[in-house]
C-alpha cells in the first residue's frame, strides 16, 4: 500500500459516518461538502482585540523575535532606505522581480539582475540581495508570505541569495492571524511562508543561519 493510498483511506474512515447527502457549505463551492462539514471550523480567528496600529506593532515584534531585522518608512522614504540597505551590505547586484515597482529601486545604482527562467543556481548565488514585495504578512506569527506574484517573482529567487530586502504595506497588507490570511491567498499558487531568516539547528541545538534561504531577512514596513 502506497503513502497515498493509506492517506485516502484514513479520510475516507474519518466521512464513513457523516451522511453523503450532507450539503455544501455555504460560500464555500466545491470540494467533498461531506468533508466541509466533517471539520470544526469554531477555531478563533484572531487571539486579543487589537487595534490597526498594534497589530503592526506586534508583527514588527514576532519578526524581531525571529532574527529579522524591522525597519519602518514611508513610501516617499523607501527608495533611500532600499539604497542604504544595500551600500550597508556592499551589494554590487540585485535581483528584481519583473513587477517590482520602479520607485522602489530609484535611488539605488547596483546592477540589476532580473528574474529568468533560464537563470541557473550559480547565477543566482553569484547575486548579493534580492528585493521583492509580499502577498501578505501574519503579525501573530511573524510570518511573511510570498505567493509569486509580479512583484515577488519565482520563488527560487529569495531562496539562494544571501539577502532578502521584503516590503511590506502597512497595513493592507497587514493581518493579525493564519487564518486571515488563509482567506487572502491563492491554494494554486506557489506559497512561500517566511518567517525570518533561513535557520536550522543540529541535534546540540547549534544554530545555523542560511542553510535553506538567506542569512539576512530586512522587512520594510511602508506606509502610504
């Protein structure tokens, strides 16, 4: 027996006693409705009662928490920050989505290295930082996901590099759970949830930072 095989068998043995004509959830089309309504979904959508401006204010805290470093600008400011970033790191070239918006790379002059398909592994290592922008961040869990959108680009990109620059608009792009941003993102898409910097720890629980993505994470907090 397959790992599939014994996966569809322990869903088919958890529906065994929910009635097959059981009907679909309401805005919720597609799908096995036996299975919609066979799980619980009187989870908690959101731990506390925040404002808008707490809720940001505890995203910059869980992205602290996880080795990120925050920085917080205005859109007018975020050309400059981008630059110093990348003078502060020594960056000769970058790596841009091809929706990335042009303001943003403005004031900076490193060599622009763009998303291709053709690009091997060896090209991209040889890029110092990539700058690209989020399809949604989750203030209580410090996550940053990016979905592949225009401005995010293939997912490799932000994975061999050495240094993710992430922008972040306070607040669209601001929620304050898992859930909430369950509701805003695309399954078909090619999701990538960061949370920090690439870290992983041996069994003496030593700690090693840019194994698997970028040892460095920056998260720009924009507002408009």
């Amino acid at each position: 027996m397959s790992s599939r095989e014994r996966v569809l068998g322990r869903v088919r043995r958890a529906l065994a006693d929910v009635p097959r004509d059981t009907p679909p959830v309401p805005g919720r089309p597609g799908g096995d409705p036996r299975y919609e309504r066979a799980v619980a979904r009187d989870y908690l959508r959101e731990h506390g009662d925040r404002t808008v401006a707490q809720t940001v204010d505890l995203l910059a805290e869980n992205l602290a928490d996880y080795r990120a470093i925050v920085h917080r600008a205005t859109s007018g400011e975020l050309p400059h920050l981008i630059m110093r970033l990348l003078a502060e790191r020594g960056s000769q070239h970058v790596l841009v989505p091809p929706g990335l918006p042009p303001e943003w790379m403005s004031a900076a002059d490193p060599v622009r290295v763009h998303d291709r398909a053709v690009s091997t592994s060896r090209e991209l290592d040889g890029v110092e930082s990539v700058v690209t922008g989020c399809a949604v961040a989750i203030a209580e869990t410090g996550t940053i996901v990016l979905d592949g959108s225009p401005d995010q680009g293939r997912r490799r990109i932000t994975l061999v590099p050495d240094h993710h620059i992430c922008v972040v608009r306070v607040p669209g792009q601001v929620v304050a759970s898992v859930p909430q941003a369950l509701e805003r993102l695309d399954p078909a898409r090619p999701l990538t949830w960061i949370s920090g910097p690439s870290a992983t720890s041996d069994i003496e629980l030593d700690r090693v930072e840019g194994v698997h993505g970028p040892r460095t994470l920056e998260v720009a907090l924009v507002t408009d």
